[in-house]
C-alpha cells in the first residue's frame, strides 16, 4: 500500500505562516510578479531578499503543529511507503519527523548561487551583494522554486503518484501546476483519492472523499481513522 500525500500552505496555517489566496493572504500583500518570478528579482533583488528574510523569520518562530504531527505518525506506522510531496517552503514537516518530504517548491532554509548552482544553509538574512560561498558570484538567491520556474523532484514525484494507492491533498487551492494536476494523475492511475481542506480545492471534483475542516482537526482525525481501519493502533 503506497500513499503519495500532497500539502499545501494550509497545513501550515495554524502554524501561523499564512497562506497565498486566502484573504489577507500574502498575494493580497505583494504582487507576486514582484516577488516570485526570475524577473522580479532581476528587477529589484532587495525587494525579493527582504520578503524571503522576513518569510524565514517567521519560519524559525514557528512549529510544526497537529496536522504535521499526525502525518509524521502516519509514515512511521505505515508499513509500506508513505511520501509527503510538499508545496511548502518551510521545514515543518520534517521537524515534525517526517522522513519521506520532497519540496517541490525548494525551500526557504537553503539558498543557492544563480551562477554555479551550489547551494547552502541560508542565513538567517540574505542581501542583494551576498558573495556565494563556492565561486564569489553575487548571484545568491533564495533555494525556492519561482512562477516560471521548473519544479524539483518531478520525476520522483510522478513515479510516486503512479505507484500511489492512495493519494491525499491537503491544505491546497490546486491552483498553481503541476502540483494542481496531481490528484488527476493519482485517480487516472488506479489511485483512491482523498481532500482534506478547509474549503475545496479547485481540484476537489476528483476526489473520491472530501473532509473539511482545519487541519490541525481534520489531518489527525482521519490519521486515527486511517490507522484504525488498517489495524495499525
Ligand atoms: P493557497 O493559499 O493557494 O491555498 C491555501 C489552501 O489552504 C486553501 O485551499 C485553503 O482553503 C486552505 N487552508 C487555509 N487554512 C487552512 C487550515 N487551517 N487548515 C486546512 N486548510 C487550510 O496555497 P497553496 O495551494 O499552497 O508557490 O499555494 C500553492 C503555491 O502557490 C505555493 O506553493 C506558492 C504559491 O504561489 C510559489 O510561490 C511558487
């Protein structure tokens, strides 16, 4: 049995890291052709910096909360493989103890160098003139993934998916591809498919069962069913 479990910034929320399309979401506060995009920060790279140093700051004041928790639970109990695809830059799947993440997104607490490609720990506060470690370019950039952009891990990711018996989305609009398509994917290849969100996603249509609710509530909760049903208590 192989579970492929995909989140999204909801997961996150009661963390207190916001989401992007909720109101008074981030994308309601930046534009994110600003922030987001190899263009925004060819333009104007302190703006980009500032955003992803105050993002990190917010990172390290957080924790992983229920929801992380019990998926943690759910891969540790789980016989066979279970694997959290993440849209989140953040790391609080894995400080929660999830082993199997992939970031599809990158991630907030890495930064790499736009000329060599070498990557590091970010520091706490990246500038425009950071020289990267490896070759002295100033070329630093946050280690995240920017609309444009190709998504990491894709082919493990798809692999994934079409082995998936069951495929989870969590805490995601399924607005942004290819993430958006994947629970498509999962059901077109013979997986069950399940939501847990706050409010349907765009792609909700495809699950087979949808649960609502936030997700420090609704994650443990079906986690618990889930490991009940399979007499995994
Ligand atoms: P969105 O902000 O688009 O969607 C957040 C989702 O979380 C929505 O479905 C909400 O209903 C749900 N939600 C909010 N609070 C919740 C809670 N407490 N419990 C459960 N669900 C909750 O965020 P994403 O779908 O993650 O990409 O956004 C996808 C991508 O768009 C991001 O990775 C980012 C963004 O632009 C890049 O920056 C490349």
């Amino acid at each position: 049995m192989q579970i492929v479990i995909l989140t999204g910034a909801g997961v996150s929320a009661e963390s207190g890291l916001g989401t992007f399309r909720d109101q008074g979401g981030i994308w309601s506060r930046y534009r994110l052709e600003d922030v987001a995009t190899p263009e925004g920060f060819a333009c104007n790279p302190a703006l980009v910096h500032t955003f992803y140093n105050a993002r990190r700051a917010s990172l390290r004041a957080a924790e992983p909360n229920a929801a992380h928790h019990a998926l943690a639970e759910l891969e540790q109990r789980h016989a066979g493989r279970c694997l959290v695809v993440t849209q989140n830059v953040d790391d609080l799947h894995t400080r929660a103890g999830s082993r199997n993440v992939l970031h599809m997104h990158g991630e907030l607490q890495k930064a790499c160098c736009a000329s060599c490609g070498n990557r590091w720990r970010a520091a706490d506060q990246m500038h425009a003139d950071d020289a990267c470690p490896a070759c002295g370019a100033l070329a630093c950039r946050p280690d995240v993934v920017w609309f444009g952009e190709d998504v990491r891990s894709m082919d493990r990711i798809l692999g994934s998916v079409a082995q998936a018996d069951l495929f989870v989305l969590i805490g995601t609009s399924a607005t942004v591809y290819p993430a958006a398509g994947l629970m498509q994917l999962a059901r077109d290849q013979g997986a069950q498919t399940l939501e847990l969100n706050l409010e349907a996603s765009a792609a909700a249509s495809v699950a087979d069962r949808l649960l609502l609710g936030p997700a420090t509530e609704v994650v443990p909760r079906w986690v618990a069913e889930w490991c009940r049903t399979n007499g995994l208590e």
